[in-house]
C-alpha cells in the first residue's frame, strides 16, 4: 500500500506528470503511462507500434504525432486511413477550422462545409485532394502494394510538389517509419483510389501483404510496445501480430508494455474498450508486461505526454533490421 501524494503544481511538465502518477483516477493513469512510455523508450530491444484512431488531425495533433516521429519515439504507426488524408490535406496547405458543435447542418451542407464535432473543413478542397491523390495513382498504374509501400510512394510525391509542407506522413518518409492503413478503403484515400479505377487506373491495395509486413516487423523485434490512441481497426490490427507469429511458429510472447489512450469502456464489450488484462488471455500481451489504460480524451492526453517526453530528453535510435 501506497499512500497517495497530493499532486504539486509545477512548472516542468514531466515533473507535474510524474506528480500525478502518485495520484488517483485518470490522472494516476496519465501519469503512468508517462512512465511506461519512458521505458519503451529506454528499452534498446523494443520496437514501438502506434495504433492512431479517432479525427487526431483535425483536431490539432499534427505536431504532436509528427514530434514523436522526429524523436524516434515510435517506430511504426498503423493508422486510419481518414488521419492520413486530413494530414495530406494539411501537408498542401488545406486548412480545417474551428468551428462549434451546436450549429444548423443543413446550413452547413448548403455552403459546403463538412463538420467534425466542432471542427469544420471546405468539402470543395477535400474533393480537390481526391483528385490530386486519383491523378497520382493513374500515373503510377499498373500498381499493386501494401497500403504501406503505397503511402510511402505518396509521401515522395508529396514533398516533390509541396516542398514546404509539414506533415506526419512527412515526417515519417525522412525518419524511414512505416505507415499501415488496414482499412484503406474507408477513407478519401480509398475514394481517391476508387475514382482512379474507374478511370481505367489499375489500382490494388494488398491489404494482406500490410498483415504479413507488420507481423514480420513483430517476429524480427526481440521485444515490442503498443500505444493506441482510441481504438478500432489500428488496434486490433497491432494485436493480431502476436496472434499471427503464434500461428506461425514465431511464438512473441506478447507485445512486453503497452499504453492506451481511450474513451471507450470496457463493459460494453468492443474491442476499443477491452482491457489489456482481456488481451492476456489472447496472448497479445504479455503476462508480465507494464501496461496502462487511460481513459481520457486523447486530445488532451497527447499533448500532455508528448510534452513530458520531450522534458525528459530521452534520445533514441531506430531499431535495426525490421523487415
């Protein structure tokens, strides 16, 4: 038993963090996780997955992704396929903007703004953007790849016409992270591909070469963390790796530390919500592995962690040999 220490304001954010990991609720939690994180980071043997959900872009967390990709803080991020366009949008200087969420819709389709909570983006540029990304796959057709070979080729494009541009996709092509979309389809790089289809393009996302590269990645690592923020498809498709291996023959023992960042709950039974204790009995992690769930807005929890992060000044390099 350990008694609980009132948490001091501070000025350093890593020390207000570490503070609040002595604390109770979901700031105890937040404050963990700083610590676990730590960990991975001091771990020379662990490869660490990011499972990115939720409208994390528009919502203002380019920076924060793209600083933990420029720290070297994760090593490989599975994303949503919607994440990685609004950040090909940003990337060409299309903006989203705030908004507010009590506001007639109907208004807002009459002049052609797209709404996401309290955000709102030009359905107009992002259509603009479609065609960009459906131009570029009909030049590069015939082609067939995983959503991860396909995004790279992309990012090159990206920074040969936008130069300038800052983005996580960016960001990740000069730090050699892999970005996997499982669920490409779902998205407007999905449409985008679809209008090059049929267009007469010869587009194909093998979207089970993306299962078998990722697991590869997991089967060369001596150890592996995962941090998801939110859930759904990135999630699962992190967790299955260990499963996968196991069926193989490549048994991983589970990922060895692992974060989530959440608002769902665990009792209504999605997986969003499911413990990482729920995940044992899979074998997705580890028995013994540190782990922490944070149920948190992860708008607010980012910004905070990453902060904390970089008040550490951990320094870290990329694990060799993963493919």
């Amino acid at each position: 038993m350990k008694p609980i220490t009132p948490v001091q304001p501070v000025r350093e954010i890593d020390r207000l963090l570490q503070n609040m990991g002595n604390g109770g609720f979901q700031g105890g939690r937040l404050g963990e996780s700083l610590n676990v994180w730590k960990k991975m980071i001091e771990d020379p043997d662990c490869t660490i997955f990011l499972g990115l959900s939720g409208a994390m872009i528009p919502a203002g967390m380019q920076a924060c992704l793209t600083e933990l990709v420029e720290r070297r803080y994760v090593d490989a991020i599975v994303s949503t396929g919607a994440n990685i366009f609004h950040d090909i949008c940003e990337h060409q200087g299309v903006r989203h903007y705030r908004g507010h969420h009590h506001v007639d819709d109907a208004e807002l389709f009459s002049k052609g703004i797209d709404r996401i909570y309290d955000v709102f983006a030009y359905e107009g540029e992002f259509r603009n953007v479609d065609r960009l990304i459906a131009e570029y796959a009909r030049s590069i057709s015939p082609y067939s790849g995983s959503s991860r070979e396909f995004i790279g080729k992309l990012a090159g494009q990206l920074q040969e016409r936008w130069p300038s541009g800052r983005s996580l996709v960016s960001a990740c092509a000069d730090a050699g992270v892999p970005i996997f979309i499982p669920a490409l389809s779902d998205s407007s790089i999905g449409i985008a591909l679809l209008m090059a289809r049929r267009g007469g393009a010869d587009i194909s996302i093998d979207q089970l070469k993306d299962a078998d590269e990722i697991t590869r990645m997991v089967e060369n690592s001596v150890k592996t963390g995962v941090i998801y923020v939110g859930g759904g498809v990135p999630k699962n498709f992190i967790q299955q790796t260990q499963v996968i291996a196991s069926i193989h023959d490549n048994d991983c023992g589970g990922h060895a530390y692992a974060i989530q960042y959440t608002t769902d709950a665990p009792h209504w039974g999605g997986l969003s919500g499911c413990t990482f204790e729920e995940a044992i009995s899979w074998g997705k992690e580890a028995v013994t592995s540190p782990q922490v769930q944070v149920f948190c807005d992860a708008t607010i929890a980012l910004p905070l962690i990453v902060s904390g992060l970089k008040s550490l000044g951990l320094e870290r390099a990329a694990p060799p040999g993963l493919y």
